[in-house]
C-alpha cells in the first residue's frame, strides 16, 4: 500500500473541517483535487474512512484507528524538515486553553517559553473545558490547559498549578460587607453563571449548589470578564475565579461574600494518549510542569 504524506494531509485537514470545500481552502488545493486524494486513500486502505452525512464528513471507526499515526507520520515528516535548521524545538505548537487559563496564565507563560526555547510558532485556542478536550479527541490541539475535572482512559491529565473561588457581589448587595454569610444565605438570591461545561459553572455545582434549598439562575453568560461585570451593577451574585476577579475587588467594583468555604480546583495538562508527543510537546510540557503559576514567569 503506497499511501502518500499528501493523502495522510488530504485526510487531516477533511477531520478537522469536516468538508471537503473547507479543507480544500485550508490546503490550498481545489476540491477536486481534495476529492480525489481521499478516495485515493481510502481505496488503498480498503476501508471507507467517514459516514457521510448531508455535505459533511464524519469520521467512523476506521477513520479514528488512522488518525493518530496519520498524524504522527506528519509530524515526524516535519520534524524531518527542520531537524538541521538549528536547536530551536520545530514546528507549530497548538495549545487550547479554558477561559481562565488562556486570559490569565497563558501569555504569561508563552513568553516566558519564547524566552527560554526560542520557538515563535505557537497557536492558541480559548474555549470552555469541555471544547478543549473534544478539539483534543479530534487531534486538532497538541496540549490541553483545562481547569475543569475530567475522567477519560483517552486522556493523559497531569496536575499544573491551583487556583481558588470567590464568591463576589456588588458593595451595595443585601449580602455585601457582612463579616460572616452561611452558605444557605446565598439561596434567594440571583447568580450569574458561565455555561454547562466551564470549568467555573462546575466549580459552582460542585461547592456551593449542593448546599442550598434553591437557588436561582439569575443570568448565563459565556465570558468571566462579562460576569464581573453584570456583578458589578448589580445583578446578581456570581461564583468566579480568584485571579479573574482580582483587580475587580482592588478597584472596588466587587466585594467578597465571606462565606466559610473552601474553594480550590485544579488546573491541568491534558494529552490525547495516542497522539505523538513531539520533542516540541515534550518540552513545551516540561516546561509548564516547571513553571506553575504560583512562581512569576
């Protein structure tokens, strides 16, 4: 079987847009020549590699057995080309990262990468936890930053650093400048939360939803930096990340609600088991596990 490294980048490309039209516009290549490419492929390997489903492809069974040393063999290609440029780590890294991560933590951190390797090709996606982990199922992110908890045999986690919670409300909240509030305080009073599967909306499940009668959805809002916000005028009580809310309780827009609770979570490393680990990977996760968030970059 004579598959070629164009055939395995067809193949990639068809994962990660899910049409032909849009991998084509990703490769360069008209969609003829993407068409025939994959069929090519997939009559050499004897399988049929997607359902095809109303103009969009998605990968089956087979396809998910080929991924990971498709893109291995990619990766390894390019490790090739670039393995006499210099001492410089090749290739492009692509890091996905929750929203607190990837606003608080991760320039940061990049820079201080930069600095101390010398690479300049990183791109970063910022989305909730659970989109991270599904960007990383499809082989579309190299290292995943979640501050979500998650159980999957597919997934490798390892513990980066901690952050804490802080119930917080505007100074002129019933609640506010209270020297002490119960947890069964906060049930008759609107929150403000992100979406089903942050890692914050789960920190409020998991802490503070379990220990009131009720408890009102005030406002769904998919951006911290907009929940301060709404917090800050006053409409409502919200749940949100100490290092997202520091310079809102610095400057006075935000008070803390001094509920006797201990909020820590866990921020993670998360890799796709069978994914090739890169010399780039491997340093890159190196050097996050040096360098928790704690110590200054």
């Amino acid at each position: 079987m004579a598959v070629t490294l164009r055939q395995l980048q067809v193949f990639i490309a068809v994962v990660r847009e899910r049409t032909l039209t849009a991998a084509a516009a990703s490769l360069h290549l008209t969609k003829p020549a993407v068409s025939v490419a994959l069929s090519e492929l997939e009559k050499q390997c004897g399988k049929t590699l997607f359902d095809r489903h109303r103009n969009r492809l998605h990968l089956n069974d087979q396809g998910r057995r080929l991924l990971p040393l498709a893109d291995e063999l990619l990766m390894r290609s390019d490790a090739i080309d670039r393995l006499f440029e210099d001492d410089v780590p090749g290739g492009q890294l692509r890091v996905g990262a929750s929203y607190t991560i990837g606003h608080q933590l991760l320039p940061a951190l990049l820079q201080a990468f930069r600095t101390d390797t010398g690479h300049r090709d990183q791109r970063v996606t910022i989305a909730n936890s659970t989109a991270i982990c599904q960007a990383l199922e499809a082989f579309e992110l190299d290292v995943g930053m979640i501050e979500g908890r998650i159980v999957d045999d597919r997934f490798d986690v390892l513990p980066w650093c901690h952050d804490h919670m802080r119930v917080v409300a505007a100074p002129g909240h019933p609640l506010a400048r209270r020297q002490r509030v119960e947890l069964a305080e906060l049930a008759d009073h609107d929150w403000l939360l992100r979406e089903p599967g942050s890692g914050t909306r789960e920190q409020f499940m998991r802490f503070i939803a379990p220990g009131l009668p009720q408890w009102r959805l005030g406002m769904e809002i998919n951006s911290a930096e907009a929940i301060i916000n709404a917090a800050a005028v006053g409409l409502g009580l919200t749940c949100v990340s100490a290092l997202e809310v520091q310079h809102a309780l610095s400057d006075g827009r935000l008070v803390e609600i001094p509920v006797n609770l201990e909020m820590t979570r866990e921020f993670s490393l998360v890799l796709h088991r069978d994914k090739y680990r890169s010399p780039l990977i491997e340093c890159f996760v190196a050097f996050c596990l040096a360098h928790p968030h704690e110590a200054p970059f």
